[in-house]
C-alpha cells in the first residue's frame, strides 16, 4: 500500500487513539476508501498491551505482599451463587476491587500472541457477577480502606505502642527509652522503624532486660497499663481498640512473670522487691495502680501459682503490720489485705492454706495470735501491755481537755482497726468461706478459754488487745440482730449453748444450776443426737463406738445462731475477763497508794527515830 496522506494519518492516529492501540496503514486514492480503511482497526502489537497489564498487575502483587492487611481488606468475600472465575477474570476483578481501570483487553492477540476468537474476545471482555460493569472511561469508585488509610493505621499503632511502653527505635530520642537490640534488627533486614502488634513480647522481653535503675519493672509495667488504658477509653473504632486489649494482656502476663522470677529478665530487682512494690501501690491512694489490674492478673494467675505470686504479697503485708503499733501508720498494709481479699478467688485460696488454723491438739492461744494468718491483724492493743502507745498518745496529762484529745485520737484509730478488720471478714464470707471464718474464730475463742480463770497463764493465751479486737469486730456482724424488734433474732436457736459444736460450757461454773443439774440437761440434749447418729450408722452396716459418736454427732445451726453465741462466748472469755484482771490491778495499786500515803502520815515519827539513833550512835 502507498504512505498515507499527512490528513489520513492524523485521522489514523486519532481513530487509533480512541478504538484501538494502532491504525492499519491504508491507500489514500479516495476519500470513502480512506474513511473505510482508516475506521478498520488493524491487529495490535502483541507486546503492547500485555506489557502493561503484566507490569500493572506485578506491581500490585509485590505492594500486597508488602502489606498484607491492604490486600485482605480490598478483597470482599465471594458470595455463595459466584461461580469460579479464570486467573485472568480474578485479577481484572481485583483491579476493579482497588479502583483501577483494568487496561483494555487485546482484541485479536494474547499475551502469547495467538489470535483469540471472537467468542473468547466477549468472554474476557465481560467483567465477572456481583460486581458492577462501569461505563467506558470512567473509574470503579475507592474502597474502604485506602492504602493511604492502612498507613495511617500502622503510623498509629506505632505511636501507641510507643506512648503505651515509652519506647523508641531512634537512639536520639532522649524522652523514651531506646531498644537497640530489636532497632539494629529491623536495620539488618531493611524493614520500616515501625512498632506493629507483632513486636509485643520482643519490646516487653527487651526493656525489662535492660539494666535500668530509673524504676522497677513492675512499676513500669504498672504504668503501661495505666496509659494503655486511657488509650482504650480514647478508641472509638474497634480495630484500635482491639490492639489495645491485646497490649494489656501482654502485660498482665509478664507482670505475673516477674512476680513469680523476676532474675529471668533482670539482676537489678527481685522478685520480693518487686512484691514489696506491688504492696506499697496497694497501700497507696495515689498510685496508678487500678483495680482492673488486679483483677486481671487475678484472673491471669492459675491456682498452682497462688503460692510463688500471692502469698509471698499476704506474707509481706502480714510482716508490715507486726511491725506496728497502734500509733502508727498501720491502715495502709490493712487497706492492701483488703483490697486483695476483696476477690474470691484469692479468699478462697487464703482460707484454704496451712498457715489459717493451728492445730487442735496444740490449744494454744498465743499461737493462734501470732502464728496464724489473721492473727496479727487484730494483734493491735491500747493496753498496757503495749507501753508505747500511752507513752506516744499521752504525752500531755496535764490537763483534762489534754487527755480527752488523746482519747478522741485513740477512739478513731480504734474505729479504723475494727472497720477494715470488719471488712476483711466479711470478704471470706462472701466468697463462700463461712465455715472457714467460724472455724477460725471458734479456734481463738477455745483456745483462750483459761483466760476466764482466777490466775491465767498469760504465756499461752492471746493478749488483751487481741481479744477485745476480736470481739469488736463480732459485735458488728451482730449488728443487724441486735434490734430486739429484728425479725433475724428468731432465728437464734438457744439449744446452741449446749451442743457442743464449736465450744463447750461443761467445765465453766454455772450460776443459776447446780452441777447435776446441768449434766443432766446438757447430756439430754446430746444423747438424742448421739442415737440419732448410731441408728443411721447401723443401717448403713457400721458399728461406731460411743466415743466416735460423741465427737460425730453434732448438729448444723444457722449463721446467726453462731454468731451470736461465738460474740458472747468471745466477750466472755475476753472483755470481761480482761476487765476483772485490770480491776484487781487498780485494786493493788490503790492499795500501794495508801500504803504510801500513810507513809507519808508517819514521816516525822520514823525521822525523829531516825535522829534519836543516830545520836545515840555518836
């Protein structure tokens, strides 16, 4: 064919642009020819077209597998009607997914350069189901998350995970600490200086490893949840707040670590610093420490752990508290044990160690105040056999209005010690606990039944203080029955006072019967319950002797029954007796008083005779 006609190859080029890549070259003897041959696409460059696409379409691949999260997210799920599409249908489906224009498919040559049909031309130029054809030249609209927006994402849990932990990967960042392990890296393998919620236990393992002084491990974890936290509460779309949660698990986790073995981590602080620790944020009103910390590593730690983490805490908060008076600062450790207790399963746990009863076969009384667990909590005494207090409460007695200040500022300490006290009581109870309270409480009282006798031994019964705490702390789970109007005082079964369940009266001195009486009465009761017992124990084939029925044959009583009978038994054996004990002390200091003012009477007498000798000497 002759070269066409400068005005035929505009019109070509022009024609070509808008139906096809390239125009065939056509005569230009006459204008309908022209027209004719320039509006016939010729076939186009088989490595035109293929070329971009396959450039396209690698490109996108290699930012997918850059960014994972972008290629899950622009891909929506197929639905259950959509029949399999071919390789080629897929990748023009996912350039419509994204918001490209797919690239035009070749009309007469594959990528191989074989000529298709015009049957596979139509099939490959229909787009697939269920997503919507756009007209020529326009744009299939943007999807929901935009790379841009999957940028912005990771830019952001990267300042998270950075403010949450205070930690950087810039060693020129004085105001967070720098990770020089995990920075140089993420250098070696060309990756972004970029936090991401895989890094968690590699940030966490890392700092605490670092040999820093400026504070604890525990703290810092402490305070990390703390802003982490305030981070959650700031998150309005669940995809941030999720990464937020996973960041307080990881710390909650490795919290319990250094708790259990701290020297895993670091040589710097111990495990019982850090526990000291932990206690001191307890203890205080301003700490970060908050009660979904706890509560969660409550909920972290397994009962197989509750002897290497929590124990170690009740045994530093029971040491802090023996080492204080009544004057001093002794609310804080309380309010810790408090704050512990507070939770069942660690109640439970407490209720279940070895240290919570001594055994029956000791019945010592002063091994109960010292050597059980809640003992030294109520150990706390105003009586003179703990000097110091008067020596620090009553400086001034001067004066009337100096000893009445003195006695208002022991009243509320009194009133504070039986309050928490009270509180902490009432946790076992709640945490179902109840038979293991009244066991306690039926221990101390028993085992400081000599305190009601004439000449005691103190060596072996629990101090005066702890008896008067003790029942304080009764009257008020009393309380609510103390009303004689209270419907709950029906409920007190006055049978109690001879079963013998948690204590006996038998051996105490009876005032309105005679001993036989009493015997008779008392071994009335009993003996009912004790056939009782044998019959059962026949009919399931067992032949007890009476000795085993005696100790077996017991019967149940309410709550408030025990109660009421375990405060007057408490209040028996330990108020009052302490009151006849401080009667007889004041009746010999009188006496000693007199003895000395009459004295006083006969000074001249016996210093005259003291005179008249001398002289007689000389």
């Amino acid at each position: 064919p002759s070269p066409s006609s400068p005005s035929s190859s505009s019109s070509s080029s022009s024609s070509s642009s808008a139906s096809s890549p390239a125009a065939t070259s056509a005569a230009a003897s006459s204008t309908s020819t022209s027209a004719a041959a320039s509006s016939t696409p010729a076939p186009s460059s088989p490595s035109l077209h293929p070329t971009t696409a396959t450039s396209a379409s690698e490109a996108r691949a290699s930012a997918d597998s850059r960014c994972p999260t972008r290629s899950q997210a622009t891909q929506p799920a197929a639905s259950a009607n959509q029949r399999p599409t071919s390789p080629r249908s897929s990748s023009s489906e996912h350039n419509m997914m994204v918001g490209e224009q797919s690239p035009s498919p070749p009309s007469l040559a594959t990528r191989s350069g074989t000529p298709k049909t015009n049957a596979q031309s139509k099939a490959s130029a229909t787009p697939p189901r269920n997503i919507p054809q756009s007209p020529p030249g326009s744009t299939s609209p943007a999807p929901s998350r935009s790379p841009s927006g999957v940028d912005a994402f990771a830019k952001w849990v990267h300042g998270t995970i950075a403010e949450v932990f205070q930690v950087t990967l810039q060693s020129n960042n004085s105001s967070y600490t720098f990770l020089p392990e995990l920075s140089g890296e993420m250098r070696t393998e060309g990756r972004a200086a970029l936090f991401d919620a895989h890094m968690l236990d590699q940030i966490i393992v890392e700092r605490l490893s670092l040999e820093t002084t400026a504070t604890s491990n525990f703290v810092w974890l402490v305070d990390s949840f703390d802003r982490n936290d305030r981070q959650e509460r700031r998150c309005k779309a669940a995809e941030r707040a999720s990464i937020c949660k996973r960041i307080a698990e990881v710390i909650i986790s490795y919290s319990s670590l250094i708790l259990q073995d701290a020297s895993m981590f670091s040589s710097t602080y111990t495990s019982k610093q850090h526990v000291d620790k932990f206690v001191q944020l307890l203890s205080s009103y301003d700490s970060n420490l908050s009660p979904e910390f706890v509560h969660r590593l409550v909920e972290q730690c397994q009962e197989d752990a509750f002897d290497s983490v929590f124990m170690p805490m009740f045994s530093a908060i029971q040491n802090d508290i023996k080492g204080k008076e009544l004057c001093d600062s002794f609310a804080p450790p309380m309010r810790a044990l408090a704050s512990l207790v507070k939770f069942p399963r660690l109640a439970v746990q407490l209720s279940e160690h070895s240290s919570w009863l001594r055994p029956e076969h000791e019945n010592n009384g002063r091994m109960v105040e010292f050597e059980t667990f809640l003992g030294p909590l109520f150990s706390f005494s105003c009586f003179p056999e703990r000097p110091d207090v008067a020596r620090q409460l009553y400086t001034d007695t001067s004066s009337a209005s100096a000893v009445s200040i003195s006695n208002m500022h022991l009243s509320s300490s009194l009133n504070v010690l039986h309050t928490l006290l009270h509180e902490i009581l009432f946790s076992f109870v709640k945490a179902g606990k109840r038979e293991s309270m009244l066991q306690w409480v039926a221990q101390a009282v028993s085992f400081n039944k000599m305190r009601s006798k004439m000449q005691p031994d103190m060596t072996r019964l629990a101090s005066d203080g702890f008896m008067q705490n003790l029942g304080a702390v009764l009257c008020r789970f009393c309380e609510p029955f103390l009303d004689p109007e209270s419907p709950k005082v029906k409920l007190i079964d006055m049978s109690y006072i001879g079963s013998s369940v948690r204590f006996s009266v038998v051996d105490d001195t009876k005032l309105v019967a005679t001993e036989n009486e009493v015997a008779e009465w008392v071994d009335k009761r009993n003996q009912n319950c004790i056939d009782q017992w044998l019959r059962k124990q026949k009919e399931l084939g067992k032949v007890p002797s009476r000795e085993e029925a005696q100790t077996s044959a017991k019967p149940s009583y309410g709550f408030v029954t025990e109660l009421y009978f375990l405060t007057m038994r408490c209040l028996h054996v330990g108020l009052v007796a302490s009151f006849a004990r401080y009667e007889k002390f004041i009746g010999r200091m009188r006496e000693l008083q007199q003895s000395i003012e009459r004295a006083n009477e006969r000074r001249s007498q016996w210093e005259n005779v003291r005179t008249r000798l001398l002289h007689r000497d000389a």
